[in-house]
C-alpha cells in the first residue's frame, strides 16, 4: 500500500500555560496542505505474525531511522493486534524541524494503511487515541481536515474556513529548529486575540491580530526566519506567519507574486485553494 502524508500549517498559534503534565496548553488552528511524503507499506506473505520490521528512507535524509514515528505507530497497534512482519519505505519531502507535522504525518498515515492493511477494523476515535500516544498533533492527521485545536493541540474542532481564491506560498528555509528547545524560550501566557475570533475575519485582516507566540524567540536566534515573513508581505502577502515552533514561513496572496530572491533561492511549495 502506498499512501501520501501531508503536511499541516498553523493558522495562529497562542501557549497559554504550561500544564501539570508538563505539556502546554495552546490555541491554534491546524490547516492541511499538499506537500507530502510518501510512504510504501509492505506485508510480508503467510500468516505467522513475527515482530520484524524494515525502514528505508530516501529524500530529505533523517538523523535515524530506529526511533522513526513510523515504527512508533507500528510497534504501538502490535502490542495489542497481530500484524505480521511489515516492511516500510518513506520517502521524505517534508522537511524535519519545520513546524509542518511531517513525523506526526508519518505516524497517522501509518496507523491509517495498517488499520486498512490488516482488518483491524479500528474506528476514527480509536485510531485517534493511538495517534494521541505518538505526539500531541498526530491526531489531526486521522481527521485530516481544517481544525481548531486546543489542550496540547489533541483537542480537535472541525473549522469552516474559506481560503478559496487564495494561494498559499511555503518557504523551506532548512533550519532544523528542536521543539523542545522552542517552548524552553517562549513566556507562555493569554496575550493577543482567540484564534477563534481572528478567524471569523477575512484575512486581509489578520496581520497584527493571528499571532504566533513562537515568533519573537525564533525570530531573536534565527534572524533569517524573521526576514523572510518580511519579504512575503513586502512580495504582496495579505497574511504572513511562520508555522508552529519554525523554520517554515508562509504567505497568503489574492495575486500571484513575482518573488524576490531572498525567497525564490530557497525551496518552495505553492498551492492555490478552490
């Protein structure tokens, strides 16, 4: 079986607390977008389930692969269902470290094909609670649908949101940025307006009001980062953010932009919503 795990960007993207647990609580909304990896899954042939695996990966090259989310999702439904041996190959063009769900991606997409794969015959609410033992926004992608996202980010709304018209333009910068480092920079705290209620604007009135609580340590370490939300809105952009904790940042537009070279030397991804 060969599925497509798609990335997500974040639509605003607000840490209000730190949580007992030691996790945060945060506000966001989760919009999926078509820049995939791909993902083949391989069943071994007979019937004797045994506790093998393979994982080869090509494009965008991985630290490791043994600690893979892939083979997190696949040893997670083995200890409670009978899957034979299964061989897996990722091929990776989601970039690692830019806050665009590509692992959580992997991971959902896993549970998904194996689920499918073997009968296992798992509903979408318990696909989603094995989802929620992998990462805070591996859930979203069983969904896979515009959502706003609350506790830590596996509290799932359906959001109407109309971007039909509009052209989304990503830009990989390729600074890997740890997650775990981002929340150790950010304050966390209720400043700025709900997503929720931003969202309800078009967005040409978004700017200065959909804010990204990782922005201002990001910006600080990575200046880079900072000068290419600059150039989106500077190239016509009626909103502009990064998404997540970083690196990737992005625009939106009513009109195709002519890009300067400070975006066009980096890698990019475009889509047009209808």
């Amino acid at each position: 079986m060969i599925v497509f795990p798609n990335a997500k960007i974040n639509l605003g993207l607000r840490i209000l607390r730190k949580r007992p647990d030691g996790f945060h609580d945060l506000e966001s909304a989760f919009l999926p977008v078509g820049l995939t990896d791909m993902l083949e899954l391989v069943a071994a042939s007979g019937k004797n389930p045994v506790k093998s695996h393979r994982l080869t990966v090509t494009g965008i090259p991985l630290q490791s692969t043994e600690d893979n989310l892939c083979i997190r999702a696949l040893r997670l439904l083995r200890e409670r269902h009978l899957i034979p041996d299964v061989n897996l190959h990722l091929h990776k063009r989601i970039p690692a470290g830019a806050g665009l769900g590509g692992g959580s991606s992997d991971a959902a997409f896993t549970l998904r094909a194996l689920n499918e794969m073997f009968g296992l015959s798992l509903d979408v609410p318990e696909l989603m609670e094995y989802a929620s033992m992998i990462g805070s926004d591996c859930p979203f992608f069983i969904i896979n649908q515009p959502s706003l996202a609350t506790g830590r980010g596996e509290q799932l709304e359906p959001l109407t949101l109309d971007l039909s018209g509009y052209t989304i333009i990503l830009v990989l910068p390729g600074i890997n940025i740890d997650t775990s480092m981002a929340y150790r920079m950010i304050m966390p705290g209720e400043e700025g307006q709900a997503v929720r209620e931003v969202l309800r604007l078009v967005p040409e009135e978004w700017n200065g009001r959909l804010v990204n609580h990782f922005e201002v340590p990001v910006f600080e370490k990575y200046p880079e980062i900072g000068s290419l939300k600059q150039a989106l809105y500077d190239s016509g952009a009626v909103y502009a953010s990064m998404t997540g904790s970083g690196s990737a940042v992005f625009g939106l537009f009513r009109d195709s932009p002519g890009l300067p070279p400070e975006i066009s030397r980096y890698p990019i991804y475009i889509e047009r919503f209808s």
